[in-house]
C-alpha cells in the first residue's frame, strides 16, 4: 500500500497572509491540527498549533483579550510557520511503512505529500492507524488468536488448512519473525467461537495464545 491511496487530499490550505487569527479559526473549525501554506500549489510551509502556541504571546501577559486578538490578527503564517526546506516530506509513491517508519524516527505528527514543490495531500498519525487497523481485520466480525511457531513458512499454509477445515475463513493474517528465529503470527479469524480452531492448532504442536500473560 502507497501514501497516495490512503493521504487526505481535499485539504485546507492559507497564503503566507494569512493571519494566526484566522488560521486558529480554522483548525477549529475543522478540528486540525495543522494547515499548509501555500503560493498557488507549491508548498511554502506549514502552521502548526504548536507554532502558534509557540509564537502568541504568553497567557501570563496582561494584556487584554482584545489587544491579544489584534496582535493575532496582525500575524501572518508567514512569519511562524515551519517552511518547506524544513518539513520531512514523502511522495504518493512512498510506502505506507516507510511513511510511518518516517514519522515515528522524526517525532511528527503528519507528512506533507508532494510532487515536486507542490502539495498533493498529506498523510498523518490518524490515517495510519486506520491503515493498521485495517490491516489487522478490525472492520469486521472476528475473532483473534495468536501463534508461535518455527520460522519456516511451511506453517503458515498448515494454519490456513486448519482454517479451512473448519469451514472459516482469515480475516487478517500478521506474521513477524522473533529474534530467536521462531514466528509470531496474529490472525483473525470470521468465527465468533474460536475453542475448536485453537484446539486443532494446538493439536499441531502450535504455541497458542488467547490471553495476555505477563511478561
């Protein structure tokens, strides 16, 4: 899966003019966080809450709450926003993995999506997480259990003919190798009773978890 299939793309977008007061207005309004700024389709920056947080004056300061709107009105995204030659930024074609890889590593919490110098979308923490989500079966009916076996991928083909057997189908299947070579495999499983299933996998000498025990 690719940034492109999963980015946001009908994104709210400011000029450099734009002032901090209604940029505020707008992250409310559409309950976001940050908001590019653009020059037509090229990207020149991004506004943050953060930036905002970081460049409005402090609540400790006596002014008064119309002096404080005026001050804001008078700033312009221009002035606090984080430019673009300062943003880490993928493509539509970056995979999904290394988008997430990519904001995990760099402790943000969206990635601007160009082509170029211009914007195409933007892909963040939200939208990963329903990727994930999605990946690991949570759209629909199911059931989970978890296995250990040997790292050989002959067992996963086992674990699917035990499913089978059984008249069900997987939902979602996640297999990681351990660092002691063995492997780890989540399934999910369109059965609402999982008893039998996980009695003929352990009949297969399959380590079964059902249940968090500790570590």
């Amino acid at each position: 899966m690719f940034v492109g299939r999963r980015m946001t793309r009908n994104l709210i977008t400011v000029t450099k003019d734009a002032s901090v007061l209604k940029i505020m207005s707008l992250l409310e309004k559409h309950n976001i966080d940050q908001v590019p700024v653009v020059e037509g389709k090229k990207l020149l920056g991004i506004v943050s809450d953060w930036d905002i947080r970081n460049n409005a004056p402090s609540q400790a300061t006596s002014l008064e709450i119309h002096e404080l709107n005026y001050l804001l009105s008078e700033m312009t995204a221009g002035q606090i926003m984080t430019k673009a030659k300062d943003l880490f930024t993928v493509s539509p074609g970056t995979p999904i993995e290394e988008a997430t890889r990519l904001i995990n590593e760099k402790r943000v919490n969206s990635l601007p999506v160009v082509l170029g110098e211009e914007i195409v979308g933007i892909i963040t923490t939200c939208d990963l997480l329903n990727v994930l989500l999605e990946f690991m079966g949570m759209g629909m009916p199911s059931s989970r259990v978890e296995l250990t076996m040997a790292g050989d991928m002959r067992d996963l083909t086992r674990v699917a003919e035990i499913v089978n057997a059984r008249g069900y189908s997987i939902v979602s299947l996640v297999s990681v190798v351990n660092r002691d070579g063995s492997r780890t495999v989540v399934i999910r499983v369109n059965a609402g009773d999982m008893d039998e299933l996980v009695a003929d996998f352990k009949k297969e000498g399959f380590q079964v978890t059902t249940d968090y025990a500790g570590s």
